[in-house]
C-alpha cells in the first residue's frame, strides 16, 4: 500500500532547524494523520506521497513551502494594560521568549510570542515559531493503511466532528 488521498498514515521524523534538533518522533509512537484532509503542510504531503511502509524520506523545506516568511506586521507592540488582571499584571507572564495564548477582535485564538518587555508595552511576534526557517525533515514511513468511514468523518481523534467539518472546507471555517 502506499500513501495516497484518505489514508492512515503514521511517521517517524526528526525536523532540524539550523542545524538544532526541534522535534523527534520514534517508531514506537509515531504521528498520526490522515493524508489529504490538510492535517499536515501540503508540501510535507507532496514530499511523501506514493512512499511505502519502510520507505525513509528526507527532504527540506524553504519557508514559503512551510510556515511562511516571517511578517513584520505580525510582530507588534500592545499595552502592559490588555495584560492585567485585577490591576496587575500576573508574575512571571511577560519574560522574553514566553508564549501567550491570545485572542484577536473576531475571537480568533492565536500564540504571542513575548519578545521584549518595555516599560509600558510589550512587544509581541505572532509569526509561527518557525517562520522564516528552513525545515529538515528526515524519517520513515511506519504504517499505511485505509481510513475507516468513521475516521474520515471524525478524525482520527475525533478532531473533525468537534467543529462539525464536513471536509469539503465549504461552509465551515474550520478546515484552515
């Protein structure tokens, strides 16, 4: 069987960005996914399809094929105040490097990254961590096998039918 539209797919992989290893995943618990449903970078997916169980791969990603060029518009300075709570502000939240759970005007939920703490502003990056980065990817294919109707409905873990996705990202905004 080899990996194609609607297929379990599991993986082992090492990503190495500037030559730092920032993520390993071993034969023994591999990641999960089903191919084709937007789980995974598309270019990731081009870069395994029509592998077979055994297969290993290695490959690099530039960042426009992984998470994007890093936006200076995305890398803001916000009051201390949106960051108080009961007229303070929690000790410890806003050190350089922490990651924020935030939330935009339309209630979108996003990540800030602390990148500097000035006396009345913080200044937040909200790129992806690996925006701008190269991505070296290198690993082997563990198991293939069909999706169940179920899967495909649900998700592997239920994901899909927590935001009721159809999959045909029609209608619902929960395919991006």
């Amino acid at each position: 069987m080899t990996i194609s539209e609607e297929k379990v797919v599991s993986l082992s992989y090492t990503l190495v960005v500037d030559g730092d290893v920032i993520e390993t995943v071993k034969d023994d618990k591999p990641m999960r996914f089903i191919y084709g449903l937007g789980y995974l970078l598309p270019a990731f997916e081009e870069q395994i399809m029509g592998k077979k169980t055994g297969d290993e791969f290695s490959f690099t990603l530039s960042p426009k094929d992984g998470y994007g060029e890093v936006d200076p518009n995305a890398i803001v300075e916000l009051s201390k105040d949106i960051f108080k709570v009961n007229g303070k502000v929690e000790e410890g939240l806003l050190v350089k490097d922490k990651v924020i759970p935030m939330q935009d005007s339309r209630g979108n939920q996003l990540n800030g990254i602390v990148e500097e703490v000035l006396e009345d502003m913080v200044k937040m990056n909200f790129n992806h961590p690996l925006a701008g980065c190269e991505l070296n990817f290198s690993g082997k294919v563990v198991e293939i096998r069909e999706a169940t109707e179920k899967e495909l409905t649900e998700g592997l873990y239920g994901e899909r039918a927590a935001s009721a996705c159809s999959g045909s990202c029609q209608g619902c905004s929960g395919c991006n």
